[in-house]
C-alpha cells in the first residue's frame, strides 16, 4: 500500500496534467475560432426561402468551412441590395429583381445562387372576396416598391388584366401587411403565407401559373467575389449542405423555423417546412428562363445570364458529385 504523501503526489500530477490538457485544448480552440473567416449576411425572408441558410448556421456549416458567418434580418430586398452596394454587407438574400435592377442601373453585384426559381406565393384576400376581379378599385400590400411582393403582385394583376385597376400599396415588411390585413385597411395581399388570427381566403397559388420565375438570390459585389472566391465557395458549399439538413432533417428544421419565424403554431411552422422542401434549388443556378420573365415585366430587352449571376461554383459543385453525395446522407 502507498503512502499517504504518494497519493497526494499523483494527485497533484493528475490535476497539473488535467489543468495543461484543458489549456492546450482551449488554445486549440481559440485558434480555430481565430481562423473563421467573418462573413456578414443580409436576408429579407422570414418564409421558404431561408430555410436552408438558418439550418447551416444551425448545423455549424458555416464553421465547417471556415466561416464565422453574421447572419442579419432586414426586412426588405431592396434594402438588402443598398446595403451590398454600401458594403455594410459582404453577402445577402435578395429579391431576384431588386439585384436585376440594381445591376441594370450600373450596380457591380453578381448572384452566385438562385435560391427558389418557382413562384411560391399566393393571393390571399379578405374571406369576402371569392373572384379576382373584385379587386378592382381595391388595394392590395406588398413590403416595399421593387421587392418580390410588388413583382409578383403586378405581374398576377397583368396576367389577370386587372393591371392599373387595384390600388398597390407598400408597408414595409410581412408582419406591417399582416397587421393591415387584421384591421381590413388593406384586401390582400400576394405573399407566400399571410400569419393572421383573421378569416382569410388563398384565392390565387402562384405556383398553378406555370411560370419559371427567380424569387431570390444571394449576392455579392463583383469585386468581393474576385477578391475572395475561396469565401463564396464556402459559402455555398455551406448553404447547400443547409438544404441537404433541411430535406435530412426534419425535426430540427421545425425547431430551427420556430426560431428564426418566432411561429409559435406548429400547423404554420409545418406549412413554411413543406414549402421549403418543395421550392429550394437543390442545385441553385441562376436560371436564363427563370428571370426572363423579370427583365420582361420591367420592360426591358433580353439580357444573358451572365449579365447578372456567376454559376460557375455551383456548376463546378454539380459536376464534382457534391450536390449529390449531399443528399445521399440519410
């Protein structure tokens, strides 16, 4: 048997061992988190198309490939885009439109992914209304003029020959239309689920149209995606292992839509997730015939792809099996 100074002593070793191995590995770790590439991301949806960012945040795939990635809520695309051109962003989610626009006018920004390239959408109105033409001399919401709900509110509108009839009026965001819906001060409103404790009718899907159409996209700077194109590959690879988790995952998808939605309904929260698997891109290019219809409604001429997206990393990603070994892991 050892004496009692004996084991005083190995405990001392084992604590002065124990005290080293946590330093080195809190060391390690420091200079994992000191490697993370920062990356500050700006996204304008609180519905289906964002899914699959807040589940690669949440999954730590960001992290995965390098990236300590700032995710941050603002609640219009059109302001999204201000902010990449401002460079207070390095990243963002914006409306397909707003980025075609802002490119058309002279803005040096590129989309390296189209998130949704169906319309996933719908016409909700006041239960009172049962037709589409009796929105006539009525307003509808959208959250601001140029975003993806005034788009497709006009487009709905010339389509169904009622352009220039229905007053369009702009809110700011989902959750200003939604109160205006509460109180009648508006008729509907074209978005792709209307979160209400109010009678309401889904009068039109969007997605019945059979119309491809490019809802959003992520965007950067041309500059940014010269300067740093290891960071948009990451980015990417990061964002589509976040759609791959949300198809794999389901469970936490609900949790992680419950956080980023504060939905607190499980019917809507199951709703957005059905969404999500149905619309996002499993390979997210930016699609000639998908935002056709979006030069065309701004009255402009044709344009080639080229002119406002750069798919050559999720093409590369497509041909190297990535995509597909991603949705493989069950």
């Amino acid at each position: 048997m050892k004496p009692p100074h004996a084991h005083k002593a190995i405990c001392r070793a084992f604590a002065k061992a124990l005290t080293i191995i946590t330093t080195i590995l809190w060391l390690c770790g420091a200079a994992t988190a000191a490697d993370l590439k920062k990356f500050t991301l700006g996204y304008s949806t609180v519905g289906p198309a964002g899914t699959g960012l807040w589940m690669a945040k949440e999954t730590g795939a960001f992290e995965k490939y390098g990236i300590d990635a700032d995710l941050i809520f603002i609640s219009s695309g059109p302001i999204v885009v201000q902010a990449l051109i401002g460079g207070d962003l390095q990243g963002g989610f914006a409306a397909t439109n707003s980025v075609i626009a802002a490119v058309m006018g002279g803005a040096p920004l590129v989309s390296i992914m189209s998130l949704v390239n169906r319309p996933y959408y719908r016409l909700w109105t006041q239960p009172e209304i049962t037709r589409v033409e009796q929105l006539r001399g009525k307003t509808l919401g959208v959250s601001r003029f140029g975003s993806v709900t005034d788009n497709m509110t006009r487009m709905l509108l010339r389509k169904k020959g009622l352009d220039g009839a229905v007053n369009v009026r702009q809110f700011g965001g989902t959750t200003e239309i939604a109160a205006a819906f509460q109180i009648k001060q508006i008729a509907g409103a074209v978005i792709s689920a209307l979160r209400v404790n109010a009678p309401m009718r889904m009068l039109v899907d969007m997605n019945e149209l059979d119309i491809q159409y490019s809802n959003i996209v992520i965007a950067m700077t041309r500059d940014y995606l010269r300067r740093s194109p290891e960071l948009a590959e990451a980015l990417t690879r990061a964002y589509l292992e976040g759609v791959a988790a949300t198809h794999n995952q389901k469970e936490r998808a609900f949790k992680v839509i419950q956080k980023y939605t504060r939905l607190k309904d499980q019917r809507l929260i199951e709703e957005l997730y059905a969404d999500s698997v149905k619309f996002l891109e499993r390979v997210p290019r930016v699609e000639p015939e998908a935002i056709a219809p979006i030069v065309e409604f701004m009255g402009k001429k044709p344009i080639p792809v080229e002119t406002i997206a750069d798919n050559s990393i999720v093409d590369r990603l497509a041909r190297e099996g990535f995509i597909e070994k991603l949705f493989k892991q069950r």
